[in-house]
C-alpha cells in the first residue's frame, strides 16, 4: 500500500502527546496559532541535516531524529532560552514505515524531555534525506546570552569534554582505531548529543556571552572574539579530554582534535572574574564538567599556549561546509 504525505503526517507526526498550553494550534491547519508570554523575547533557530553529510544515512534512525531536534536545542541553550515548539521539514527518497516509526521515536524522546512540541512542518520527495528543525523557545526580555558581550578580563568556561564526537566519526570512517572500552561512548557523544539547556538557563545574568560548539572550539570561540571585538587567551593543556579521546591518541593529536572537530554541542561561554564563585558552586549541580580555560584580552585573535608558555599552533580552526 501506498503511503499519502498526510497520511505520514497523521500517523508519526500528529500523536507526540504534548499538548502546551501556549499552542492554540498546532498541526493539522496552514499554519499554527501560537501565544508568546508576556515579557519575554522569541528565540528562533534553524539546522539542515543532509544524509551522508552530517549524518550516515545508515545510522540508527531513532539517533537521526533524536540528533535532528538536538543540534536545534543546544542553539537555544547557548541563548539561555527555554525550548517552547518546533517545526519540521523531511525530504526523503521513499517511504519507509519502518524507518519513519524509528526517527519519530527518536525525535520525540527528546522533544518531550524537554517539553517542546511539534507545532507544523512538511514533507517532501527527494534525491536524499534532508532534515530541517526550526525551534523556538523564550528567554526573559534583555537577558539572552549572545556572542558580542564577552568583555576584557573575562573568564573563558567550557561544559563537557572536547573532541569525542570528533573522534567517534574518526573512528566511523575508519581513520582511527578507539580501544573497545569506550566505542559505545563515542557512537553515542557522535549520534546522540546531550544539549545543555539546564546549563544555559542557569548561566543567565551570570555568563557575558555563550555559544554551543558545533564547529570545533577554536573555531566557535573565535565567532565570540570577533563579534565582541576582543581578543582571547586559551591554554590548551587545561582542555577537558574524555579518556576516550586521551587513550586513543597521542596528546598533540588529542588537543588538536578538542580544538578543531564539530559536533561536540557543549557550550563555550565568558563570565566576568566576579562570577567564577557562582559559576563554580552552580556546576557542582550540573550532570557535566565545567572547565575554566583561558582569558579574554585586548586586541584580536585567538592565542593557543601551552602550560609552559610555548605557542599551540593550528593548521586551520574548525569545520566549514564549503571549505571541506
């Protein structure tokens, strides 16, 4: 039997269970009917994800849809927002039930950890998988984290470990050989990033700026120095690295991979020296590291030290997708 695009609609995208009372209406008409709160400024964001681009297309579907809806919500943490609706639109070359119940499922995992409901989308037919989320969530008026407000004498933090994601595709392409102990952890950081949008809330009126890593450290912070116009000190040694990472290479290879894979959506923020001690006693709460790793300064660019003072040096700074 042929599947209908409304009929795809219907049965894996109508029935998420979630029903917000800020949702006059949701899917199923031309458009949805939704009701900001009052005091509060809109957060949008927007992520593709192409097959065999940013994701294999013969990855486990339930990660698929999980990673599609993730990507997007480590975006409004990096704001300090909380998640509120999101749309979405799925290109696919035929029509799987199978492959359909799995990437729902997997999508609205997430989406109901977090509260977020499916307001709208479309489907479409096409030469591959293309899977666009637009989100939409909300942060006190004024209060949004963003990129140009770090400050000089800043602190420079960052969640999490660096580099897994990076190494776990390393690994998928066959580049690197990961020690057993630690495969299933690096599949999991690659396909199923955890957004940190507890920490985003709670570094609001305490971090001067933030963004999430998407792109590899060097290259998203130095998006924060540029648009702040500042400069910025990182010691590279402090660098959270997961024993993953750390037993799978040497420790050049292990800091360049931290410094300069994507995926990894943890947060890289800035915060005034007078808010380590909230930070510090704040991140004993968190379910992840927080690690202080440079300064911001005078001037531009970013500077890679080590512990003894030497220069880092990086061949290039991160992912771009049209410069791969």
């Amino acid at each position: 039997m042929i599947i209908s695009e409304f009929s795809i609609i219907d049965r894996y995208f109508s029935t998420q269970g979630l029903n917000r009372l800020d949702v006059s209406l949701g899917i199923g008409d031309d458009c949805a009917l939704l009701l900001p709160p009052s005091g509060k400024e809109m957060v949008v964001t927007i992520d593709t994800l192409v097959a065999d681009i940013h994701f294999f297309s013969t990855t486990e579907p339930r990660n698929i849809g999980y990673k599609a809806l993730a990507v997007n919500l480590s975006d409004l943490a990096a704001m300090g927002a909380t998640p509120a609706w999101f749309t979405l639109a799925l290109t696919l070359p035929s029509i799987s039930e199978e492959w359909l119940e799995r990437f729902s499922s997997g999508l609205f995992d997430l989406a109901n950890l977090y509260g977020i409901q499916l307001v709208g989308g479309d489907t479409t037919h096409g030469s591959t998988i293309i899977i666009t989320v637009q989100a939409h969530g909300f942060v006190p008026m004024g209060q949004a984290l963003r990129r140009d407000s770090a400050k000089l004498g800043d602190v420079i933090y960052v969640t999490g470990t660096l580099g897994d994601a990076g190494l776990g595709l390393s690994a998928a392409y066959g580049r690197i050989v990961v020690p057993t102990e630690h495969c299933l952890y690096i599949e999991k950081r690659l396909e199923r990033p955890e957004p940190r949008i507890a920490q985003g809330l709670d570094l609001l009126g305490v971090a001067s700026a933030a963004i999430d890593l998407s792109d590899g450290l060097a290259q998203d912070l130095n998006h924060i120095i540029k648009r702040s116009r500042v400069g910025a000190f990182l010691d590279v040694d402090l660098l959270p690295l997961s024993p993953a990472l750390t037993d799978s290479m040497d420790r050049d290879t292990a800091l360049i991979t931290a410094l300069t894979s994507g995926d990894d959506y943890e947060l890289c923020f800035t915060a005034p020296l007078e808010g380590i001690v909230k930070i510090e006693d704040m991140a004993d709460t968190w379910n992840c590291h927080c690690t202080r790793i440079g300064t911001i300064t005078s001037g531009s660019g970013l500077k890679l030290v080590r512990a003894d003072g030497s220069t880092f040096h990086l061949e290039h700074l991160g992912y771009d997708h049209f410069c791969e």
